[in-house]
C-alpha cells in the first residue's frame, strides 16, 4: 500500500475526547483517523488496520472521523490570504468548496462548502473567516472572479488581483486535496453535505499539522 509511506508522524493533532467505552485501542483509532484523512479510502483503511490485529468496519472509521470533529485552529493573524474556490461532487451534485490559505505557513485558515457560488455566500464565507482569525489587515490575493471581489469591498476588507504568486497557495492545497480524495474519485458517493464538509475540515487540520 503505498500510501502508507506519508502517514508517519505525529498524531497529537487527533483529539479524542468524543471516546465514551470505544473497545478499539486509541492508537489504532488515531492511525484509522489520519489514514483516511490523508487519503486511504475507508476500505484500505480498515486492511491497514487488519495488518494491525484490530478488526473494524468501515463504518466504525468513519463514525470515528466524524466524531473526531476536526478542524483548523483559531486565531491566526496573516498578512496575506490566498481566497478561491473549486468544485466538489457529492452524489453527482456540485458543490463549491470556498477556502482561505495563508501563502506564507501554507496552512488553510478556513474552508466552506456551499451548494452555488454567489456574492452572498462569499459574504458569509467572510464573515466566519473574520470570527475566526484577526484578517481586518490582511490582504487577499483573489482571481478575477467579480463576486470575490464585491464580497471583499463589501466588507471593507484589502484585496489585490494576482494569477500566480502567492496566491497560488490555495490552488496547491486543491491539488492536494484532490490528490488525496483520489481513492473516492475526486466524489463523495452516498453521503450528506454536512459528511463530506465534515471530511474536508478534517483534512484542513491533517494538512496544517503535517505542512
């Protein structure tokens, strides 16, 4: 299994707090958690455990990443933003996937998932992203995307346009991130919204502790 090679290290980043009475030993847990996470799908990842002498199913691995209830940690203070957005399938229904990078830690600040692209759900995206972390200096590297850009006026917050550069931080984790979702084509299959933004959070916080 070749995927195996890029899942060492630390997993203290794996809170598991939500454990109440769990008969799997909690390293084997964190070892499912972070596998998935960083790319095995749920069934390489109940082999891998198998290998291990611990039999789970695979839905046991993902009731555990969904409890884990992962996610980037608050409060960071950039002085740039890489902003964009790409397109996720859930059950051959497009998604968009909103993200913020710091182009300078390349960690993502915060991710969204919404079901259309709109000036208004920018807006939103926005708002969560300053309750979060202190970006009222920042500035954000956008595309020409206009409702990035009116969503940004609107809230009075700095932005330039920039195709390459730092900006660029954020398409790189796309990549990644699509790199990573490999197993599952690139697609959620028979699960919710709220599942595979549950995921993608979990993999923000995979990515900025292992960056």
């Amino acid at each position: 299994m070749a995927e195996i090679t890029r899942l060492s290290g630390c997993r203290d980043w794996i809170d598991l707090g939500f454990v109440e009475r769990e008969r799997t030993p909690e390293p084997a847990m964190a070892l499912g958690i972070q596998s998935h996470v960083a790319g095995l799908s749920l069934s390489n990842t109940v082999e891998l455990l198998e290998d291990l002498g611990v039999q789970r199913s695979r839905k046991a691995v993902h009731d555990w990443v969904q409890k884990a209830d992962l996610q980037p940690d608050s409060g960071k203070s950039p002085n740039q933003i890489a902003i964009d957005e790409t397109v996720i399938w859930i059950n051959d229904q497009q998604f968009w996937l909103y993200a913020a990078a710091d182009p300078q830690s390349n960690e993502l600040l915060h991710i969204r998932l919404f079901a259309t692209t709109t000036t208004t759900l920018t807006e939103i995206f926005l708002r969560e992203l300053r309750q979060k972390h202190d970006v009222e200096t920042a500035v954000f590297l956008v595309d020409g995307a206009q409702h990035l850009q009116t969503a940004l006026q609107r809230a009075g917050l700095r932005f330039q346009m920039s195709r390459h550069g730092n900006r660029n931080a954020v398409e790189r984790i796309f990549r990644e991130l699509k790199r990573r979702t490999s197993s599952f084509s690139n697609c959620f299959s028979h699960v919710e919204p709220e599942t595979a933004e549950n995921w993608l959070l979990s993999f923000a916080r995979w990515h900025n502790a292992t960056n």
